[in-house]
C-alpha cells in the first residue's frame, strides 16, 4: 500500500547548495567538464550494446534543460508524448553546438538557482528549486553514462583530469 503524498508543496535544498549541485563535482567531474576536448566523431561513435552515443546522451540533457529553463523562464515546458522525443538527433556536425547550447544552459541555470524565486511553483506542486533538484539528479544519471562511454572508448580524462574509479 502506498502512502499519498501529502497536499504540500515540495522545495528543493537553499540556492548555494543547489547552485554548486547544477555543475560543480567534489568527487566525480561536474557536468561542464564532462563533456569537454572530445572530438565529434568520438562523441557521436556507437559502442557496443550501448542504446546511445556520448552525444545522444548530451543531447537528451541538453532537450530537458531546455525544458526546465522554460519552467524557470515562467513558461509552459513541453513534454513529449513519447520518451524518444526526449531524445533529439545528433551528428558531428552539431557537436560543437550542441556542446557550446548546454555549457551555455548550465551558466542560465546556475544563474536561475542563484537569483530567482525558488520557491515559485513552476509544474503541480513542484517549486522551481525542487524543478531544479529534479534536472540536477537527472544529469548526474546521464553524465555518468557519458563517463563510462568515454572511458570505453579512451576519451577520458577531460581537460583537468577525472576520477577513474
């Protein structure tokens, strides 16, 4: 039997916590490094029995940041109807791009968890903190995989260095 979720609001941790969980590491590489001095070709490479490239998973991010970043923004965020619309086409060509629109993102939302209003409800009965928690958890799981892909195919460390165990 599950026990309802009571009729409250739910909030996220205090915007400097917050902030330093968008994209700052202690022990892994924070998402902005993660990412970074891979070449296309790598980024888009299929390993293996892996359902996705290093850049699919960026791009899967990079459509929920959009997503989130429009809640912040007091928008309507779209979901799609199925989960592979979450899940954008990516080539070596858009690398670059791809890679500057979600380093770019990730500045908007720090800047979001440091300035605005957290406590604002954005979705429900989700307060733009706990929106903010929510994408943070999400790119953890996504970031990691792109860990182990770059790790499977010698592209790891990034610049800076990178735990290895």
């Amino acid at each position: 039997m599950s026990v309802p979720f009571p009729d409250t609001l739910r909030f996220g941790p205090p915007s400097d916590a917050l902030e330093a969980l968008l994209d700052e590491g202690s022990a892994f590489v924070p998402p902005s490094r993660a990412f970074l001095d891979l070449r296309p070709d790598d980024a888009c490479r299929r390993v293996e029995g892996a359902p996705h490239s290093i850049a699919d998973l960026l791009g899967h991010l990079r459509f929920w940041q959009r997503y989130t970043l429009a809640l912040a923004h007091g928008e309507r965020g779209v979901v799609p109807e199925h989960a592979e619309g979450g899940w954008p086409s990516t080539t070596p060509d858009g690398w670059d791009e791809l890679l500057r629109g979600f380093l770019e993102g990730l500045t908007e939302l720090r800047r979001v968890a440091r300035e605005d209003d957290l406590s604002r409800v954005v979705r429900g009965r989700d307060t733009l903190g706990y929106e903010l928690c929510l994408h943070a958890l999400h790119n953890a799981v996504h970031v990691g995989q792109a860990i182990m892909l770059r790790r499977m195919i010698g592209a790891w460390p990034p610049p800076g260095g990178g735990d290895t165990w």
